[in-house]
C-alpha cells in the first residue's frame, strides 16, 4: 500500500514563509513527475507546481518566482518552498507522485492570513 504524507502546512501571516514536505512509503516504482496540487474552498483542484525526472518544473502564473519545488529521489520526497504567501494562497495542499500510478496524499491546510 503506497502512501503519501505531506507535513509543513500551518497559519502564517501575509508575506510570510512555510515549506510543504511529502514523503512517500510503500512500492512505488519508478516515480516520474512529483507535483503538488491544491484546492480552496469552493473552487476546483488546481497545479500549483510539478518537477520531472530531469529536474524540469512547471508553475502556475499565480505562484511562479515565490514557490520552489525540489525533490530528492533517495528519499522518496517532494518539498514546496512557499515564500511572500498571499491570502490567496490558502488552500488545501496535495501532494502527487506519478509512476505507474498516480498517488495522492490526504492534504495539508495552509492558511494565510492578510
């Protein structure tokens, strides 16, 4: 059974800082693309930003030159630095990790306040 744990979400003021962990357990194999998703209330789920095999990255307008994704493949973990957070920001955040399968994790609350 493949399972996906994300950590580091919380309340944080505007223009604050916090940084989303995922760690994945169980027989995964051969992860291509790991990405974090989210959803506020309300609205659909949404790509916040996703890394590749070869260390590609994609990122939504909204997030891009104030989140960082990276990985480390040795541990199985996908990380989000999220910087200058907006009261937009929050959201539930969702981990995903692609191989065979997709995986999703149960999700993680960030909460901005203004």
């Amino acid at each position: 059974q493949v399972q996906l744990v994300e950590s580091g979400g919380g309340l944080v003021q505007a223009g604050g800082s916090l940084r989303l962990s995922c760690a994945a357990s169980g027989s995964i194999f051969s992860i291509n693309a790991m990405g974090w998703f989210r959803q506020a209330p309300g609205k659909q789920r949404e790509l916040v930003a996703i890394i590749g095999s070869a260390g590609n990255t994609v990122y939504a307008d909204s997030v891009r030159g104030r989140f960082t994704i990276s990985r480390d493949n040795a541990k199985n973990t996908v990380s989000l630095q999220m910087n200058s957070l907006k009261p937009e920001d929050t959201a539930v955040y969702y981990c995903r990790m692609t191989g065979r399968n997709n995986y999703w994790g149960q999700g993680t609350q960030v909460t901005v306040s203004s």
